[in-house]
C-alpha cells in the first residue's frame, strides 16, 4: 500500500504521531484475529460439541467497531482516504494548498461533532452501566475507545493541515 | 394551525399492529378536522432501532413512536424483563397483572425523560416451535439445536437442557435451511411473513404465549409540552381509542387457529401441543429465569418483578 | 430547502476534495442539527449500530482472506497457473473475477464483502501481471453486484420480510439473472479488450491447450479452499457471516500448508486488512450519517408519495420509480435505500400489476447500480480502498460505467421478459 506522508518539517512530531496511529492499528489488527477466532471458536462448539457461546455475536460486533474505530487515526496519519480530487488537482499550488486545509478543516469539524455525540452516548453508557442485552459485556470502555480514536481523528486532521498537501492523484 | 408530527414504527406494514397505527393517525386527523397530521414511517424507514428508543426519543424527531419494552434490554433492563417467557399463558392471568405493567411501564419512560401518551395491546402470541424434523416433547428438543430471540429465552432453554442460541433474524432463514439450527421459537401468526414454513415443517405449541407486555406509545415531552390543550385532549383520546381496538383479547384464538390453518394449508405439519409435564417443567425453568435475571439487572428491577407476582396473586 | 442544503454543502465539501468520509458525514450533521431538532446523535448511534453489526463481520473477514492468500503465495500460483488458459481468450484473468464474484456469490449475503473478497485477492495480483488498473476495478465493482443477486442474498431477505414475500421464491428469482448479469459483463469484458487490448495484456504461452488445462490444476489449493466456504454452508455448519470466519481459517491452513505462510506474514495480512477496512470504514461512516439524515426527515418516502399520486400508467410508474432509485442511489448505500423506500414502491408497483417476487428482484438490481454510483458508492469504496487510493474514485466510477450500463439493460430485459427471474420459482415451488 503507498505510504504518500507529508513532507517532515517537524520530523519528531510527524514520527510520534505516525507511531501512534500505528500502534493504535495494530490494535486493530488483533481485534480482526480475535473476531476470526471467535467465529471459528463459535462454530466450532456449537457444531462438534452442541454447546453455542452466548456472547459470540455481541463480542464480534464489538470487535469489528473497534477494528473500525482504532485504524481510522492511521487513515488520517498516512493520507490513506478516498477523496475526490478533481478540482484541487486542477489548481495552482497556493490555491491547491488553501483547499487542502479547508478539506482538512471539514474533517476535523466532522470528527468533532462526532465524538462529542459518541461522548453524550459514552456517558449516557457509563452512568447507567449498561451492559450488552445478551452476554452482558460491560460497555463503556467501547464507547470511550470510539470516542478517542475520534479525537484522534480531529487532533491529526489539523496535524496534518499543517503540512503540504499530498501530490496531485 | 396545523400540528404534524412523524410517527416511528419499526414493523412492517403487512402486521397486524401497523393497520392500528394507520388507523390511529386517521383517526387523530379526522376527530381534530385535520388540524393534527401524523405521517406513520413505517418498516423501519426512519432507521430507528428498537433498541435505542430511550435514547431517540428524547430528541424531537420522531415526535411520537411505539416500542415494545422487551426491546430495552439493554439500556432499561428493569422494564425489559417484565415477564418472560413462561410467565403467564393465558388472557385471564395477563388481565390480572395488565394495570400494574402499564403504570411501571409509564413511571421507567417517564424516568427516560420520555411521555407516555397510552399503549397498544399486544395480543396473546402463542410461541411456537418450529422444525425441520418432528420435534414433540422436550425429550426430542434436547437431540437437535434450538433459536430463540432473547436472552431470557436461552436461560430458560438451557436450564432445561436445550442447546438454544440467538441467530440473528436476518441468517434465520438459511440456518434453518441448511441446519445450523433444527429448530426456531416463533409465532404462527408472523411464521409466514419471514418464510419460515418453506424450512421448519413440523410445527409443535410450547403451551405460552410470547409475553403479552403491551406497546408503549411514547411522546417526545418537548413537542407535546406545546401542544395546545385542546389538540393534548384529541391525542389522548385518540390513543385511548388505539387501545381499545388493539387490546381485544377475544379474537387472538380465532387469529392464532386462522395463521395454523394458513401454515397448514403451506405444507406445515401441527403436532399435537407439548404435554403438561413439560409445560410444568418450562414454567418452572421460565420462573427461575426471570428470578435470575431481575437480580441481575438490579434492585429496580427485583422490585418490578414483585410487584406483577403480587398482582397475578402468586409468590415465587 | 433541505434537497438544497444537502447539494450546496455536499458539494462544496466533496469538491474541496475533503476526505469523503467526512464530507458526507459533515453534511449528513448538518442536517440532522438543522431539520431534525438537533439529532446529530442519531448520526453516531447509527453508526455504533452498523459497525456492531455480527453480519458485517463478513467484510473484514473476506478482505483477510484475500490477504492471506495474496501473502502466502497461493494467489499468485493459482494467476500463474490459470493464465495460460485464459490468455486464449480476449480480456484473460478479468474473466475470472467474475467467475470468483459468482461462486463467492453463493456463499456471501452481500455484495460489498464478495467485492472486498475478490478485490484483495485480483487487485494486487492482476495489476502485477500488467492488467489495466480501471478494467480490474471496474470487473470487481460489477461482479461484486452478484453478491446480493445470487442467493443467499440480505437484500432479499429484507425485501421478503418487510413484504411477506416468500424468501424461498425470491433466492430462486434471483440465480438466473445474476447468472445473466455475469454473462453480460463477461460479454464486456470481451468485447472491451478486443476493441483495446492493454487492458489485459496476458500473453498467450506457446504451451498446448491441453497443457495449459493440465497445469489448471495446480489451482487445487484453492479448490480446497472454495470447497470448506461453501461445505460450511451447504452442510449446515455455519451461517453465510460464519462461512466467512471458516474461510479464514481454511486460508490460514492451505497457506501454511501449501503456500509459504508464516507467523510473520499473517501479521503482515493483518495490518494490510486492517488499512483497507478502515479506508471503507471512514466512508462509510459518512454514509451512514447522511443516510440516517434523510431518512429520519421520510424524504424519500415523501417523494414516492407524491409521484404514486400521478395516476400514469404502470410501465410509466414503473420507469419513474426507476429513475427514483437511480438519483436515490448516487447518494445511499443499498439495504439503507430499500428500506426507506419499500413502504411506498412495493404497494405502489404490486398495486399496478407487477409480480412481488420479480420486483424484489428489481429493486435488488436497482441497489446494485447505487452501489456503483458515485459519490456513494459501496462498491466502489471497497474497490479504492483496496488499491491503496492507485485509482481515484472517479476512475473508479467511470471504469464501473459498463457494469451500470449492464444492469440497467438487464432491468430492461426483465420488463420484457419477466419469466427470467419467475420462471425458475414457478419450476420449483410451483405456480402460486
Ligand atoms: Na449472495
Ligand atoms: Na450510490
């Protein structure tokens, strides 16, 4: 996969935030082996040994957010996402580069926004200690995980604002 | 001028409760001479789960909706397990306990920040099993592998030595045809909307009901706080008469022997219900459930529990 | 008002060339906070619920599998031992994306996961052999289309249980126009590589036929692999999501066993799926949150409302209705769309005359094209997702063009020959 980082102009900050992100991922990772060998593990009791898991499900719709969740910093931190580049592709690199910190900006409102709201239900979560219906997995840590990632999400959109904008596509 | 509101409802527009509210909305806009639209969004369009209803319903869109209590188990436990499966298996018990659930009912929405502008009956729904091989006693039950759709459900299934399990309702249909599952605990009466019939042929009555707690109709307590009083009063006895015509208890065994006989017609086989000793023998397991899970959802809970035992005139 | 709020800010976003994800998601808060008393949290809560959802599962999963594949080796032998088969034929290995999406087809409910399936596994491979990067995106975002018309199909399912109609009918309407659809776009790629032959630039071997069929069999790992997914399923073992999860570990043993996978590698595996999922994750969240906000305003069903009140005749209904879907498309993600507007269609068009079960079919197909229809596209992000953002979306989408166009005509065929997606139920089950 290309690795199309910004330009380093302050290279202990670019590492430290390239480290986290993927270190975060990798995180992720392991979530995506976990649900794997869960729904292995889940078939496999139920059909050799008659024995379901209860919490089979549950547990893997958490772990599929969290693979979700957890990898998303490292989109923002490797330039990794979809964007559509028509216009900006087509600019003078002054105008080129105050469209990229508009789009940066977008990014970081909407990763604001969302992990605002993602708190209002972390908290919502947390002062009633609610718990999955089913196997009864404590939810909190979940929701606070979302809305970190989501933080980080909005913290390195405008980490990356302040560096060049990626080539043109 | 002229109040309009969405109504949320999550069921499809074939159920018997969607004509109800259909009914409900007509009803509202001919009684105020059009001056209080409802638009019913119905089969989910609004994209609203269940499940969170404690929490969309404080916002202000949807400004009205129905929700089944059971659904809550997550966010208000102590109104989710009002009963349970096994709790009561007639229309004459479920009347004794009805008055005490409709006010425990309002006092948990209100505690969500959420009005209670009535209920909607739910009719007594016989649970039935549905199998891909003649499944007739809980003996048989044991040899093959059971879905169920709650969690209450798969305790009480397992204390009886039933390996019972939550499939998700969207992988029902191939599980049964392929044979994850042997089995499924379903209504007759909704058994044909979701082509069940197509790959569980047996069919077996368990001897109850699924609990019978009612459908909340809950009101956002903003956009009602400003209806005008006049428009308030048309609300409220317009949900009194949606009650009224969803709660006739009389017609649920001529509807439950109808959607059988429709099954039947479909290639279902009906064996005969299960027999007494293993009625006794769920009720007993159901009873047991509902004990463990009210502890585990807390003291509000516990209490809730007691108070429906109180009003069936039983002690545990 | 709202129509134009949404296309002012959905334009200025996605145009400024933010990260899709949150142009989409952005707008879609914006709406909510304006005309939806301050919702924005229904965005979040959708999508909390959509990423916890067990169904999903199957998306990483199959990604994860491509992966394993493509690092183990296996993916590579398997191209190396097929091309010389299909360099005889005009568009090569393309057609066996088809041919993959097909058979995966019958094992996923869903479209985006057998697109992320083949894609992980073709995209890398293809591209290496030379093939035109647009032509392999284009053959994936199409064939993975075939996820949801051939049974098990979750489109179906849902259209059967907010209809009453029967699932078992709808599976059986859905196999011969997914075959078709296959055929018409193997027809494409035939014909698109004739016309320009660096789309699929596979060399022909001065091997025999009978040689190169011979060599075919080294494939068998994969066979093997092909046959614990759909053995999983057809014998009862696992749903179609568990299927996925069997997948993996039949990947992880043929890859060990057969193919050089290590520790190491399937660390590599790992992390490469769990970049890809998150590109898909970040769109599609922004997807979601749009989506949540027109159809918590009933938009659509307003719309359809309005266009059932015309009174024009049933092919007129039923083209308008078409058209809906199609504008309705450039901006939903599929199940999304069919629940919002089934309430309305599915009275409106049976009401007319059409066969439920054939319009089940239908409205499948028409979700499909949304799929492929930029600015949301699901099938398309999976696609630029894979490629590591090498295409850019718009590529992408002109590249899936033919694919639309395909589908299209085969909606078109269906009105005029409405036996291809009844006749095989009927032959079966029976005439109702
Ligand atoms: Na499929
Ligand atoms: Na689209």
């Amino acid at each position: 996969m290309a690795q199309a980082g910004p330009a380093p102009e302050r290279p202990r900050l670019d590492a430290a935030v390239l480290l986290l992100a993927r270190a975060l991922a990798a995180l992720a990772a392991a979530a995506v082996a976990a649900l794997a060998a869960l729904v292995v593990a889940s078939v496999v009791m139920r059909y050799a040994l008659g024995a379901p898991f209860r919490f089979s499900e549950e547990l893997a719709g958490l772990l599929l957010a969290m693979a979700a969740f957890l990898a998303m910093p490292l989109t923002v931190a490797a330039d990794l996402n979809i964007r559509v580049t028509l216009l900006p592709d087509r600019l003078s690199p002054p105008a080129r580069r105050a469209l990229f910190v508009f789009g940066q900006l977008v990014l970081a409102a909407f990763g604001t926004v969302f992990l605002l709201e993602a708190w209002t239900l972390a908290d919502f979560t947390m002062a009633r200690n609610l718990k999955t219906e089913q196997a009864r997995l404590v939810l909190a840590p979940w929701m606070i995980a979302m809305v970190a990632a989501t933080a980080l999400l909005a913290l390195f959109a405008v980490w990356r604002a302040l560096r060049p904008p990626p080539p043109p596509g | 001028q002229t109040i309009e509101w969405k109504f949320n409802n999550n069921y499809a527009p074939t159920r018997p409760e969607s004509a109800h509210v259909r009914n409900f909305a007509k009803d509202l806009e001919t009684a105020t001479s059009g001056r209080f639209k409802i638009t019913v969004l119905e089969g989910g369009a609004m994209n609203l789960r269940d499940a969170d209803a404690l929490r969309w319903m404080t916002i202000g869109t949807p400004e009205i909706a129905f929700n089944w209590p059971p659904f809550l188990g997550r966010d208000a436990p102590e109104l989710a397990n009002l009963y349970v499966y096994g709790s009561v298996s007639t229309a004459a018990e479920h009347l004794k306990a009805l008055p005490a659930l409709e006010q425990i009912l309002a006092e948990g929405y209100n505690k969500a920040k959420i009005g209670v502008a009535g209920f909607m009956g739910l009719p007594i729904i016989d649970a039935t099993l549905f199998c891909r091989q003649p499944v007739r006693s809980l003996d048989e039950l044991k040899r093959v592998k059971l879905r169920v759709g709650t969690r209450e459900q798969v305790e009480t299934f397992k204390a009886l030595g039933v390996a019972a399990q939550i499939v998700p309702q969207n992988e029902l249909y191939s599980a049964l045809q392929t044979g994850v599952v042997d089995c499924a605990l379903y209504a007759a009466r909704f058994a044909q909307s979701v082509s069940l019939h197509e790959v569980a042929k047996h069919a077996t009555y368990t001897g109850f009901p699924f609990p019978p707690v009612p459908y909340v109709i809950m009101v956002n307590q903003a956009k009602h706080a400003a209806l005008p009083a006049d428009m308030k009063a048309a609300l409220a006895a317009a949900t009194a008469r949606l009650k009224e015509a969803s709660s006739d208890f009389g017609k649920d065994a001529a509807a439950e022997k109808d959607a059988r006989e429709k099954l039947r017609a479909a290639g279902v086989t009906w064996h005969p219900d299960l027999a007494a000793a293993d009625q006794e023998a769920i009720r007993k397991a159901a009873l047991a459930t509902w004990k463990t899970i009210a502890g585990e959802a807390g003291a509000a809970a516990v209490a809730n529990r007691e108070r429906i035992l109180k009003a069936l005139g039983r002690s545990d | 008002m709202v129509w134009t709020v949404l296309a002012g800010l959905l334009g200025v976003t996605v145009a400024s060339g933010a990260v899709l994800g949150a142009a989409l998601g952005l707008t879609g808060f914006a709406i909510l906070h304006f005309f939806a008393d301050g919702g924005t949290q229904l965005g979040v809560q959708a999508v909390w619920n959509v990423f916890n959802d067990f169904t999903l599962t199957a998306i990483p999963l199959f990604i994860l599998l491509g992966d394993i594949l493509v690092v183990s080796g296996l993916a590579g032998d398997v191209y190396k031992a097929m091309a010389p088969v299909f360099a005889r034929m005009r568009g090569g290995l393309l057609h066996t994306n088809i041919a993959v999406c097909t058979v995966f087809g019958a094992v996923s409910g869903s479209s985006i996961s057998v697109a992320a399936l083949a894609g992980s596994v073709a995209y890398p491979e293809l591209t290496k052999r030379g093939y035109d990067r647009a032509a392999v995106v284009g053959s994936l975002a199409g064939g993975g289309t075939l996820g949801l018309l051939i049974p098990p199909s979750l489109s179906l399912l849902i259209y059967g249980a907010i209809t009453e109609t029967s699932v078992g009918r709808l599976f059986l309407a859905g196999v011969v126009p997914g075959l078709a659809a296959a055929m018409l776009f193997m027809a494409w790629i035939w014909w698109s590589a004739g016309r320009n032959p660096a789309l699929a630039p596979e060399e022909a071997p001065a091997m025999r036929l009978g040689r190169a069929l011979v060599g075919m069999l080294r494939i068998w790992p994969l066979l093997l692999l092909i046959a614990a997914v759909l053995g999983t399923l057809f014998a009862g073992i696992a749903t179609p999501t568990e299927a996925a999860g069997a997948g993996v570990a039949a990947a992880v043993l043929v890859g060990a066993v057969f193919g050089s996978l290590t520790l190491a590698k399937l660390g590599e595996a790992l992390m490469s799926t769990v970049k890809t999922f998150a590109v898909i994750a970040v769109v599609f969240m922004g997807a979601i949150i749009l989506a949540q906000s027109i159809s918590v305003l009933g938009l659509p069903q307003q719309l359809l409302r309005t266009v059932s009140d015309l009174g024009i005749p049933p092919l007129a209904m039923l083209a308008l209705v078409v058209l809906i879907y199609l504008g309705l498309g450039c901006l939903f993600d599929g199940l999304s769309m069919m629940i919002m507007t089934l309430p309305v269609v599915f009275p409106l068009l049976t009401g007319l005359g059409y066969d439920p079960v054939w319009l089940g079919v239908v409205v499948t197909i028409m979700i499909e094209v949304g799929m492929l229809t930029p600015p949301v596209g699901m099938n398309l992000f999976v696609l630029v997702g894979i490629s590591g953002n090498s295409i850019s979306l718009g590529d992408a989408a002109r590249a899936a063009l033919p694919y639309w166009f395909a589908l299209m005509a085969l909606v078109a065929i269906m009105v005029a020959v409405p036996g291809l997606a009844t006749g095989l139920p009927d032959l079966v089950m029976g005439k109702r």
